[in-house]
C-alpha cells in the first residue's frame, strides 16, 4: 500500500530519545526518525553508511576530527567506519535517518542506549 507520511505527524507520535522509529522502507534500507537530547555513544558502523537528516533542532555530529553541527534543513552522511557521536543541542532534535536494514543503532558497542528491533511507526 503506497501512503504518505507527515513528519511532524509521526515526531508526534512518541516521546522517547535514542530510539528510533521505522517509518519506511526502500530496497534494503530504512527511514527512521529519532529524537536526540544530550550525547549518544561514541561509535562506528564496520559495513554501513548512514545519513542524517535534522528535521527540527540542531544535531551536532561528534567527530574525531572535529564536531560538525548541522541544522534543520540540513543533512551529514557518514561513511562505513568513521567513529561518531550524535549529540541533540539546545533541547530537543528531531532527525530522519537513512541506513541499512541490518544497522543496529550503536554500531560496534552494546549500552543501555542500544535498540535491537526497532518499532514502526
């Protein structure tokens, strides 16, 4: 069934940060939305690419070489193996992201953050 999806609509729909949500899936990906508030894990992703884009807020992308924020409207990519640390400033932000099926969300390290099966929206 083809449908369309509201993104301020399905941000409305949950509360929690860290955890992201499906809300589609195209070839062997996923869209997913999150909420960011405060710093994620340091991590990396051995096999997989993700993008990140910010929908409300502004999301600053922790870098070993130097943290790049970027802002609604606006969107990173960060390659397969590049260590990175997503950090919500200023409040809340919101985020749709774009990855692989099989990403797990904390990539190379398992903390309480670390949402196996993510719900669908």
């Amino acid at each position: 069934m083809i449908q369309k999806v509201n993104l301020a609509e399905a941000f409305a729909t949950f509360s929690d940060h860290w955890s992201p949500k499906i809300a589609g899936d195209i070839n062997d990906a996923q869209i997913k939305l999150a909420k960011f508030a405060g710093k994620f894990d340091w991590h990396h992703h051995e096999d997989e690419d993700e993008l990140f884009l910010v929908v409300l807020g502004t999301m600053r992308m922790g870098l070993r070489t130097g943290d790049i924020d970027v802002e609604a409207g606006e969107f990173i990519i960060i390659p397969r193996g590049v260590e990175h640390r997503p950090e919500g400033i200023g409040g809340e932000c919101h985020v749709l992201l774009l990855e692989p099926k099989t990403i797990l969300n904390t990539g190379n390290v398992v903390t309480e953050k670390t949402v196996e099966q993510p719900d669908r929206l």
